[in-house]
C-alpha cells in the first residue's frame, strides 16, 4: 500500500504513518466483526452478503471501467464474463 503512495511523491515517513493508520482500522474492523460474528450464524450472513455487495458494487463502478480505458480490446468483458462464472461454480461445487 505504501509503495503506490511513495511512487505518487509522498514521502516516506508519510507513506508509512497512512499504511500504519490504515492497518489500525482494519484491525478495529476485524475486532468489531468477530464481536458481532459471535451473536448468531444469521448476523455472519448478513455481514458477509454486506461486504460481498459493496466489492461488487467497487468492481462494478471502478474496476471494470478503468481496465476498459487501459485496453479496449474484448479480452477484458470476456475475462470479467469467465470470472464471474468461475465464481458461481466455485460457491455451488459442494
């Protein structure tokens, strides 16, 4: 995470104290989530369908248009196409 921060000109120290803070909240987050993860399997399930639609909708919004500027072949649709059907199948194989 530091390194993108460091190669955009941010100084080191810098880089370093964001990484750090960064890392702060994901361990709070994790606290926090195994606390509420405790109280039934039914608010794990929510949890998770929660953090599942906010990375869709991250890939779908951000994701996705930025690779269709960097390349504007259809290699790209094809391999979101792929990998979205290798993921259902990956869940549903029992």
């Amino acid at each position: 995470m530091s390194v993108p921060m460091k190669n955009g000109g941010m100084g080191k120290m810098k880089a370093l104290v964001y990484t750090f803070l960064s890392g702060i909240t994901t361990g709070i987050g994790a606290f926090f989530g195994a606390l509420v993860g405790q109280i039934s399997e039914e608010m794990i399930s929510i949890c998770l369908a929660i953090a599942a639609g906010a990375m869709l909708y991250i890939v779908s919004g951000e994701l996705i248009p930025e690779s269709n500027k960097l390349y504007k072949g259809r290699i790209g649709f094809i391999g979101n196409i792929l990998g979205f059907i290798i993921g259902i199948i990956a869940f549903n194989v029992h």
